[in-house]
C-alpha cells in the first residue's frame, strides 16, 4: 500500500468515525425523550439522564389521552399541513413554471419582486394587520394564506423548470398543447424530484406552524399541536387536561408526560421523511445548480 492508498484510508477511517459520533450526537436526545416517555416513575426519579428504560409504563400516554385535547390538536395539526402543503404546492408551481419560461415578458421584474421579499419583509405588525383585514382572524385559512409561498422554495421550483428542454414544450405545442395541459401533463410529471422534495420542505413547515398560530389563533379549541405543546411545557400538566383521570395520575412526573406529547408532536412527521428520501437529495441539488 502506497502513502496515498494509506492516507485515503486513514482519512476515510477518521472521516467514519467522526460522522457516526455527529450521528450519534444529534440522534441521543431523540432516544432520550423516547425513553423518558416510556419509563416507569420510580426509574425515571432514580436516573438524571435516560437512554434504555428497564421497567416499560404506558401511564404518561395514557394520562395524555384521557382528554380530547391532544387528539384534537393532532387532527387540526394534520389537517393544516395536508391542506397547507397541497396549496402551496399548486401555488408554487403555477407561480414558477411562467417564471422559468424565456417568453414571459415581465420575469425579471417579478423575480425581482420575489427575491426582494426574502431580504425585506413588513415585519410581524403589518402582517398582522393585513390578516385581520382579510378576516383571518381565528381561522386556519391565517395559518395556510399568508405562507402559501415561499419565495426561497419558488426559487428551487423555478431553477428545476428551467432545467427541462424548452424543446418539449415546442413539440408539445406543434401537436395542439395548451400551456396548463403542458404544465399538468409534461412539466409536473418530469418534476417530481423537485415536487417531492418541496412536499417535505412544505410539510414540515406546517407541521411546526407555532409563532403564526400564537398570533392569530385565540380559540384554544383552534390550537395545532405545536400551541398545545408549548401550553404543556410552560404552564402546567394540570392545565392540559380538561377532565379525566387514570389510575396513579398523582404520581406521574410532570417531565414525563411532556416527553410523550413531544414524542407524539414529532414521530409522524418523522415517519413521512423515509417515503421522500430517494426524492429528496436529487430534488435539492438539481433545483439549485442553475440560476
């Protein structure tokens, strides 16, 4: 083995090791909240730090669900990110694609509109302001309108359009192809790397939707996932429950409970990463080569 066969291999060793202790780093903290979840009272008061519960306890989920407040909130959390995504979605897209298009006469000045909404923005007050103009108000149209776009992801949207021969279109329109069918049946089809890594993007966005629901949302009936989450965490554990009890509920640690309202915010969300991944890498990439 020559000095840079063995270099390589000693670079590629160290490069190993560091990446899985990063891994490792990062991925601690979700076991740990995991774990906590699961634990039993006594265990949980005997241990500062925990990775690998020894006794199992369902009480702490079982005290979350004694009441509607957490299935509830679940539901409305589900509800704005499917909603949320899928407008975003045709939003951006029907957005990007004449914006990636030469013939459009007037790109450039709406380009330079949209990148000048990532450097400048109203601020928290006008928006606010502009919501409760629009009626908005107390409703989950406030949390899914104002972030219909993103100006960073319409960027991705419309690098990935520009990357298609404009020479499909050409042909598409010798044949009698209008500009929405080209779109929904040529453009979109051969953009689903882009399409599913802005799913991700998007979803995730709403998943976590927490200052905007803080601001316009007063109904506690209203709240996502997130509010309720914060409401946990910050007031008490007695506050989250509405009515309701189960058995040895005096004895679970309020910690406890907290870490299975986190674990049950953020599991489904993680779940959908897995089906997007082959998606994701190319989507991201391909999308930002060309400006």
């Amino acid at each position: 083995m020559n000095s840079n066969s063995l270099g390589k291999y000693v670079f590629d060793i160290i490069n190993a090791i560091l990446l899985i202790a990063f891994a490792l780093i990062t991925f601690i903290p979700f076991v740990h909240v995991i774990s906590s979840s699961f634990a039993s009272v006594a265990e949980y008061n005997s241990k500062n730090f925990l990775l690998i519960p020894t006794e199992f306890s369902l009480k702490a989920y079982e005290y979350i669900f004694t009441t509607n407040a957490l299935p509830k909130s679940l539901g409305i959390t589900v509800f704005i990110t499917v909603t949320g995504t899928l407008v975003s979605l045709l939003f951006t897209t029907l957005f990007a694609y004449p914006l990636s298009r030469r013939r459009f006469h007037f790109r450039r000045t709406i380009m330079f509109l949209v990148v000048f909404t990532m450097i400048f923005q109203g601020g928290m007050i006008p928006e606010y302001l502009v919501v409760k103009a629009l009626g908005l108000l107390n409703s989950y149209g406030s949390l899914i309108i104002p972030r219909a776009i993103i100006a960073f992801y319409l960027i991705i949207m419309i690098n990935f359009f520009r990357n298609i021969p404009e020479e499909l279109e050409e042909s598409a329109k010798m044949d009698g192809c209008g500009d929405l069918r080209m779109l929904f049946r040529i453009m979109i089809p051969l953009s689903l790397p882009a399409i599913s890594t802005l799913t991700l993007f998007y979803a995730v966005f709403q998943w976590n939707t927490y200052m905007h629901a803080i601001l316009y949302i007063n109904d506690t009936e209203k709240w996502p996932i997130q509010v309720l989450l914060r409401q946990i965490v910050m007031v008490s554990q007695a506050g989250f429950v509405e009515q309701g009890s189960v058995e040895g509920e005096s004895s679970i640690p309020p910690d406890t409970v907290k870490m299975a309202v986190i674990t049950v915010a953020t599991l489904p969300i993680l779940l959908v990463y897995p089906f997007l991944q082959k998606y994701f890498a190319k989507g991201a990439l391909v999308g930002s080569v060309k400006g």
